[in-house]
C-alpha cells in the first residue's frame, strides 16, 4: 500500500518518532479504525458526526467499506493520517465529481495529533492530487461556523469563504450554521508555485 510522506508531524514539539504519512484506509483496517475513533470519540465528535457513525466494529468496517466503493467508483476517497505509524486522524473527500470538477474535502484528528500541521499537510497533498491528477476545478470545504480550528485550515489553504448556510445542518439536537470555504484550481496552483 502506498503512503505520502507528510514530513515531520511533531510540529517541533518532540513526541513520537516524528514521522507522519498518509495512507489510504481500506475495510480491513476496521479495528485500528475503531479504535482511533474511541481514543478520540469526545473530541472529533464536538464538530463532527463521525463518532456517532463509528461505535463497534460492524459500523467501522461499513464505514470503510463505503469510501472503498466511493474509491472503486471515482466518487470519494478516505485516508488515514499517521504520526509515528500510529492512525491519528483522517482526511476524506466526501464528494468527488471529476464530470463537474468539484470535490468536497473533510478532515478530523484526535486529541494527541493536534497543533502538528497535520490536517494542513494532508490537505495540501489530497488537494494537489485532486486538481492535477483528477482535473478537479473547485474544492470545497463544508465547517460549522463554530469549528475555528477547521476554519483556520481553511484559511492556511488559501481558501476563500463563499458564504454561510444559517442553521443549515442539525447535528445532536441543535441547529448548526455552516460556513462553506472553497479554492479554484488556478488560486491553488498559483498559491502553490508563489510557495
């Protein structure tokens, strides 16, 4: 199985062996799966419904089972971000759709990944994928206006704010605002060979 190296993921703060790569999650990997979610249940489950989806081992594999048909179909993709061979967190593109050039991207971690610049660097290399291998035009970036940290991704992306949905998502019982971030494919590469 391949892996994208993401450089050093102790953000200079010491830790584990340093070494942080993403990785392609695939069903067979249900119980390491779940067992990343339940080390960060309480903490990726504030902004994100995950958690709730992902509670034994049977839930796990179908939802990894999904984003492997997602895969096959050309529709969506799941990977898995380790920080010294440990699964800490994952980046996803909820939707892919090559025919409209458009793709949704998702992101979570647990407690211990957090402040490394990991979500940043996986972006980066899913996105650099999307846009020059897949032709993607626009990727979008889904947030509840309350997750100032997966706002703040946003932003060091170089994405732009397009707007907000007033308490467009229900989640646990309370109406949610959203806030919908996005780049164009020529802002990416422009951005990424000022860099």
């Amino acid at each position: 199985m391949y892996a994208i190296p993401l450089g050093d993921g102790d953000g200079g703060h010491g830790g584990r062996d340093g070494s942080a790569e993403l990785r392609p999650l695939e069903p067979w990997q249900a119980g390491e799966f779940l067992a990343h979610m339940d080390r960060g249940r309480e903490f990726i489950g504030q902004h994100n419904g995950l958690p709730d989806v992902v509670t034994d081992l049977d839930s796990s594999r179908a939802f990894l089972r999904t984003y492997a048909d997602r895969a096959a179909a050309d529709t969506g993709r799941l990977y898995g971000i380790r920080w010294g061979g440990t699964l800490v967190g994952g980046f996803l593109l909820r939707r892919l759709d090559v025919e409209q050039g458009v793709a949704e991207a998702g992101c979570w971690l647990e407690p211990a990944a957090v402040g490394k610049g990991l979500v940043t660097r996986a972006a980066r290399a899913v996105i650099d994928w999307a846009v020059e291998e897949r032709g993607i035009h626009r990727v979008e970036w889904w947030v509840s206006t309350e997750n100032t940290a997966s706002i703040a991704v946003a932003r060091r992306l170089g994405m732009t704010k397009d707007g907000v949905l007033r308490e467009s998502f229900l989640y646990r019982g309370k109406r949610h605002d959203e806030e919908i971030w996005s780049v164009l494919a020529p802002e990416w590469r422009a951005a990424r060979q000022a860099s």
